[in-house]
C-alpha cells in the first residue's frame, strides 16, 4: 500500500507538469469532439494522431491516446441524447432512453447523470486498475513464452467470441491480421516476406496505415451511401444536474455499472461496448418495471454510462499488466508505446514507474476535465452537432491523408491507407468485422516469437504448451470455447435443416 | 449477398494458396529451427477452413442469416468513386505539385462532390489548406513543397 501510494504522488508530479497536462486536455478534448461527431471514431482517431505523438515522450504520448479513448465514452452520450444517433459504439443503448428523455424536455438530467455516472465509473475502473496490474504483473513474472503463446491464442479466439458477425469471418479477419503482421524482414533470419521486392515494405506495414483505412477512410465511405442528416433537439438543454429523485433510481444502476464494466473492459474482444450492452441488459431485468425502458428511463442511462467508462479502464489491465491489448483501441496505444521504445509487462511499472503511474494520475485528471467539458460547456457541443456531414466529411479526409504522410513523410504511406480504405469498405459490405484484424495484426508477431521461442526450449517438441500448467489451463479454456462455439453452430445447422425440411 | 459471398471465399481460397505456396519456398524449417515460412503456411493452412465452410454454409444452412440492408443507390457508390478516384489524384500529384496546389485541388474536389454551394467550396477550402499547412508545419511536420520549391 504505500508503495502505491508513493507511486500514485510520483505519478501526480508528472500528470501535474504543465505540458502533460495541456496533452491530456487535448486528449480528452478530441476524444469528446470524436465521441460527440458521428463519422469518425477513436480508433480512427487515435490513428491519426498517432504520427504525430512520436516526437513526444511515451508518457505525454500516452497520456494524450488515453485521453481519447475514454474521452470518446463521455462524448458518445451527447449526440446519443440529444440526437438519437450514437457518436461512438458504447452509446448505442443510451439512445434508447436518453433520446426519449431529451424529447420529454428531461435532456439537462440525462446529460448530467451520463457525465457523473461516467465520471464514477472511470474513478471506480483507476482505483481497481492500479490494484488489478501491479498484482497481474506480479503473476505474469511466471510467464515464460508458452504461457505467452498460449494466452494469445485465448485472447484471439474470445475477441472471435465475442465480435459481431459469423464466427468464420471473424476467425478469418484474425488470420488476415496474422498474416498482415508477418509482412517484411523476419526478424530471426532477416529474410523479408511477402514485401514483392519492395524496400517500403522490409519494416512491415504500420498500424497506423490501417488503422486510418479500415476505420476512417473506409468509415467515409460507408457514410456516403446515406444521407447522414441529423435533427439535433431544439429546445435549451437546462437543468444539468439530476435532482435527488434522479439520483435515488440510478445510484443502483451506476454502481452496478461500475462493477460489471471493469471486468468486461479486460475481456479480450469486450470493452466499452460490451460492457454499456450488458449493463443496460441487466437493469431491464432486475427493474421493478422494466416497461419503462425504452420510455426514458434514467436508468436506462445512467448503467450503461458508468459500464461503458468502467469497462474502458479495464481494457487497460492487460495492455499494462501484460502488453497483451484486449481490443483493437489498447492495440493501437500498444504501437504508440513500441515506437516510444517502451515495452508494456510484468516488468512494466518497475521499469517505466513514470509512464505508468503518469498514465495512471492523468486519468484521475482528465476525467475532472471530462466533467467540466460535459456539463458547462454543453453549448459548444450542440453547436458542434449541427455541422452538416457534407462539411465534415472532406475535412475527415483531410486529417487521414495528413496523418498518412507524416508517419515517414511518404507518398507511399498514404496510398496504403487509402488501399485499406477500400479494403475495409468492401469488408463492411460483406460483413466482416474489422476490429479482430488490427488486433490480431498488433499481436502477430509476438504470437510467432513466442512459438519459436516455445520450440527451441523444448527442442521442437509441442508437449511444452501442455506440460506448463498456465499454458495447459489456458489451451484447455481455448478449446472448450472453440468446441462449444463448433457444437452450438452444429445445432443450429441441424436445427435449420429440420425447419427447412418441416417447412417443405 | 450471394455474389459478395462467392467473390470472398474465391478471395480466401486463392489467398490462402498464395501464401501456403510462397512460405514453402521461403522455407519452413524444422520444429527444431522454425524457418520463416512456418509460421505463414500454417495461417495459409488454416484460413482454408473458414474460407470452404463460408463456400458450403447455404448447403446446410436453410435460413439466410444476413440482415438485408438497404443498398446504396447508384448515386450514392458513384460518390464513393469520385471520392477514391480524388484520393488516388491526390497521391499522384502530392509530391510533384506541392501540399498546397494537390490540397487546394482536393478540398475543391470533395466539397463540391459532397454537392456544397460554390461559396462554402472556396471558403471552406481555403479555410482548411490554410489551418492545415500552418498549424501541421507549426507542429514540425515538413510538407512537400513540389513546384513551390
């Protein structure tokens, strides 16, 4: 406890220094811009961005990404109840009764009780963060390659779980990405693969590049099949804070939501998103009248608001705990930190104690920061909602096409993007999920290191991932996951067959 | 959605026999000295199940799963071209014309694509090249100069 203590002093120094804080209000700045706007989101984001974090320290760079990120999660709820179309994934479920709050003139106390019951959330998802890494890392100090190896694969195969869409694609949208990250010169017999002859290709394909094409550029295309056009509440947005009635129906709710979210952010494939479903899920259920959901609610609002913060926090554990990210968003900050030259894991915090405990007191500041742009400065976000899309869009493209060409001041770049522009569209159309891809992308190559390391020590024998406890237990969960996804389809088959022939 | 179903199994298939036939000439190596096409043959191997259970799912499948959105309009994908042929334009003549000029001819481009009137193009683009160019090169980053050189 005191270590953590001292620890969290030293990390509100560094959170504290007039820089980092100026980045971390860039941070949550954009993030609530990118979680208000609809268009664009934090992945895309971050992405663009992320060029322009590499002349930063790691831990200003990181304390802007993470910004962001659950800066994004506040953001979404905005344009959720004042415009009923959701700014970000996680605040798809606050339209159901936010939107129908802001139409019975209650849109000031919907706001409020999203803004205050993220705030909670994420504070409730920092304190058990600190606690939850420091003894993860201390465990994954017995973590040799197999159990690596092995954890990856657990975390691939619940990110397919869990993804939207049919198991296959997503299984095939992980190997995509397995495949993406062993492009260029091999790291052990410095022989490039798949590079066509091509120098820009030796040092592999950046995440940044796809990044911005899967989910920007091809974002931009997907929105231009529809007219995007926004009927923003017109009414005075009054009365921010919630009154006791308000906060009697959704402390329940809030502290569910904190601690069903915390948990769900760790999941691999789970996340903010997840986590603001279940909640919302969850309240329904246990309502005394459950009726009144989808009528507008406050607890409709208020749950899903704190899980979805709560659940942002926790996607942290594994990235810092393990430099295992759990989601595409964590996989991202995991490029930022490999650039910067810091390698996240057990030996993160003794190593790196100022980006850790920086990252960690920042979050403590940017969510007050986070109140403060949510709630006072309510105007300015509605003012923000009423840009047209048709004005948005090329300034979209602007921001990628820039973003492209800093990361090596090359053409080349930006053409791969708009490559993986097209690539995501077409993906889209055809109902792949994207997400699974840069994240398996993030972790091939420690996936492939791993399994060579695991063979070499057991001179070329696969009993080693059997042998070691963690791996076996891991492996086992892998496979029981992937026989009852198998079973449950082969039911289903055979379910449909006999409707098929009954129907006959 | 039949047809998108065909074309990407087609897709699977074919780049997963690209890849199994590329890293066997790399090498594989042994379980002893893993060679750099092991671990690429492996995936080539095993994007080939989903990608035939895709190909066979109708077979056994009677009830068509995927949701049937609403198409795009012919409009709405020749916008989507229009978009990408800009984009593509803009990297040819980044480097050879200058950020400015390309920039300029992009924003003038997209406004007008995404059916703005004439004053919010020129203002709009002008606004954004401006704050652009100055605010990235405040930030330290070199933006080509082309025949601005």
């Amino acid at each position: 406890m005191p270590d953590i203590l001292s620890g969290l002093l030293s990390g509100f120094q560094v959170a504290f220094d007039p820089l980092n804080l100026l980045f971390c209000f860039a941070g949550v700045f954009i993030g609530t811009l990118i979680g208000v706007l609809p268009g664009i989101g934090p992945i895309g984001a971050m992405s663009i961005l992320l060029p322009m974090t590499f002349g930063l320290s790691p831990v200003s760079s990181l304390i802007m990404l993470a910004g962001i990120y659950y800066g994004a999660q506040y953001g979404g709820s905005t344009t959720s109840i004042l415009v009923n179309i959701p700014g970000e994934a996680a605040s798809i479920v606050t339209c159901l009764d936010g939107y129908q709050m802001a139409r019975q003139g209650r849109a000031g106390p919907a706001l409020g009780i999203a803004a205050f019951g993220s705030l909670i959330g994420s504070t409730f998802s920092i304190i058990v963060l600190m606690f939850s890494v420091i003894t993860l890392a201390r465990v994954a100090l017995k973590f040799g390659p197999p159990e690596y190896f092995s954890l990856i694969c657990l975390s691939l195969l619940i990110s397919v779980y869990l993804a939207r869409g049919s198991f296959a694609k997503s299984i095939i949208m992980i190997i995509l990405g397995l495949l993406l990250g062993c492009v260029g010169i091999d790291s052990v017999t410095g022989i490039p693969r798949f590079t066509f002859g091509s120098p820009s290709l030796y040092d592999g394909i950046g995440v940044s590049q796809i990044a911005m094409g899967l989910f920007g550029i091809a974002e931009v295309f997907e929105n231009l099949e529809e007219s995007l056009s926004r009927v923003v509440f017109k009414t005075r947005v009054k009365n921010l804070l919630p009154n006791l009635e308000d906060w009697k129906k959704s402390i329940g709710p809030i502290a569910r939501g904190s601690i069903l979210g915390f948990p769900l952010g760790i999941l691999p494939g789970g996340g903010a998103v997840l986590a603001s479903f279940l909640s919302y899920a969850l309240e329904k259920r246990i309502s005394k009248n459950p009726e009144k959901f989808g009528t507008g609610a406050i607890e409709g609002v208020a749950g899903p608001e704190t899980a979805n913060n709560a659940g942002a926090g926790g996607a942290f554990v594994p990235l810092l705990a393990l430099g295992i990210p759990p989601n595409a968003v964590m996989a991202l900050l995991l490029g930022a930190l490999i650039v910067h030259g810091v390698a996240p894991g057990p030996t993160f915090i003794t190593k790196h104690p100022q980006v850790f405990w920086g990252v960690i007191a920042s979050m403590y500041v940017g969510n007050i920061m986070l109140l403060v742009l949510n709630l006072p400065l309510i105007g300015l976000w509605v003012k923000l909602l009423k840009v047209p899309y048709r004005i948005m869009m090329p300034l979209i493209l602007v921001f990628c096409l820039i973003g492209a060409y800093s990361i090596n001041n090359s053409v080349v770049d930006v053409l791969v993007m708009v490559l993986f522009g097209v690539v995501g569209y077409l993906l889209r159309k055809s109902g792949y999920d994207s997400a699974p891809l840069v994240l398996s992308f993030i972790l091939g190559p420690l996936l492939e290191t791993t399994f060579k390391q695991s063979l070499i020590m057991s001179d070329g024998s696969f009993s080693i991932f059997t042998q070691r406890p963690i791996s076996a237990v891991t492996l086992a969960i892998a496979a029981l996951l992937l026989i009852s996804t198998a079973f449950s389809y082969y039911r289903k088959a055979k379910a449909d067959v006999a409707f098929g022939d009954g129907g006959a | 959605m039949k047809t998108h179903r065909l074309v990407s199994c087609f897709c699977w298939i074919t780049l997963s026999l690209f890849v199994m036939i590329s890293s066997y000439r790399m090498g594989l190596g042994g379980v002893h000295s893993p060679g750099p096409g092991l671990m690429p043959f492996l995936l080539g191997v095993l994007l080939l199940f989903p990608s035939f259970y895709l190909l066979a799912e109708p077979l056994f499948r009677k009830r068509e799963e995927e949701p049937a959105g609403e198409k795009a309009g012919r409009g709405q994908y020749r916008k989507i071209g229009m978009v990408l042929v800009s984009l593509v334009v803009f990297c040819l003549l980044l480097e050879r014309l200058g950020y400015m000029l390309s920039m300029s001819l992009f924003c003038l481009a997209l406004f007008r694509i995404m059916n703005n009137r004439w004053r919010t193009i020129l203002i709009g683009s002008a606004l954004t090249i401006l704050i652009t160019y100055y605010g990235f090169t405040f930030l330290g980053l070199k933006l080509p100069e082309g025949i601005f050189r």
